[in-house]
C-alpha cells in the first residue's frame, strides 16, 4: 500500500521530510525499511542559526549531499533498491532532456530546493504533466491562493501531488514562489527506484 505523503513538522524539516517524501512515494509502505526513515530524520535539520539554536536554519546543502550518497550505499548494502543522485548548480535545470525532467519520465522524483516568500524551501517533484507543468508535493501545510498564471493547488492527489507549476517558472533565477534562484543557490537530489525488494533483508 502507497503511503500518503506528509508535511512538515516544524518550520524548519522541509528537507528530510521531502527526502522521506521520496521514499514514501516510491515504495509501497511494507517495503519500507525503517532504518532509512531513521537515517534520514538523523541526518537533517543540521544547521545553527545566528543566535546558536540546532538546526533553526533548516538543512544544509553538506547534509543533501550526505543524504543522497548514504542512501546509495544503503541501497547497494542492505538490499533496498533505491538510487540517490546529488545535483548543484548549473546542473539543476528542470527541463526537457535534463537529468531532473529524465529522472521525472522515468518514474523517479526529485527533492528540489527553492524559495517560497523567498525563504529557501525543499519541495518534492513527481510528475511531468501534459500542460507543460510539474507536479509536486510542498511539504509546508498552509492555505495558499496563486494569483498569477503557471502555478496552482492540486486537491485530492495526496499520494503524488499538492502543487502544479510550470516547468519554466521552477527555472528561473530570481527567488519566486517555486523558483530555484540563482544556479549558485540550486541543489537537488534525483531518487529512483531499482529493480524489486529482496524481502529477507
């Protein structure tokens, strides 16, 4: 059984909780192994803000990476069939052909750092739509209303999708609702799925 996808618990989880979107989203939830769960909770939220509080300024570009090379290994070593791949800069482009759009046809997904009210946020992309937008999974709960064209609230897609934006808008460099910014700024993770679950490891 497909697991619903879950927001945020603080203001500040948004990464590990889209990275536990992925594996959610691709795995049924008895195939799931927990110590992928726990390894990914322990690795986020690393960061320190100005006045010295743990992780008050959300998860670091270092813990994606680690995040992303832990759970190859984790794959390769305890038979889970998963496939992690870390993008930065001028690599994170979201757009026919690139590694982002190929992950996303391939039935993979993709956790996406961006900005919303221009904080820096990570977000879940699932799908490629046929109107030339991208479906994703914001993990921060809240009543939004898009006044402008190319972005919009999707209702009753809780296992896939909250958000539909336009492929472009996710490309642009100024920090809008959903934009990755600046290619200095830009990370993401590619997560795939391999093969089947071996269940007796």
């Amino acid at each position: 059984m497909k697991n619903d996808l879950i927001h945020q618990s603080s203001e500040y989880d948004c990464g590990p909780t889209s990275m536990v979107n992925a594996i959610r989203f691709l795995f049924e939830r008895e195939e799931i192994q927990p110590g992928v769960l726990k390894h990914i909770w322990l690795m986020g939220i690393d960061t320190y803000c100005d006045k010295g509080h743990v992780g008050r300024h959300g998860t670091s570009r270092a813990s994606m990476r680690y995040m992303s090379d832990w759970l190859m290994e984790f794959g390769k070593g305890c038979c889970f069939p998963v496939q992690a791949e870390f993008l930065d800069g001028e690599d994170c482009v979201v757009e026919p052909n690139s590694r982002a759009w190929n992950c996303l046809a391939q039935g993979g997904c993709v956790v996406m750092r961006c900005y919303t009210g221009k904080i820096p946020h990570y977000v879940l992309l699932t799908a490629l739509l046929d109107s030339g937008e991208v479906g994703l999974f914001d993990p921060y709960a809240e009543d939004v209303h898009f006044t402008e064209p190319g972005r919009r609230v999707v209702e009753g897609e809780p296992k896939r999708m909250n958000r539909a934006v336009r492929y472009d808008l996710l490309n642009l460099t100024e920090q809008e609702d959903y934009a990755m910014g600046e290619f200095t700024e830009r990370d993401m993770v590619l997560v795939q799925r391999r093969g089947s679950v071996a269940r007796k490891c």
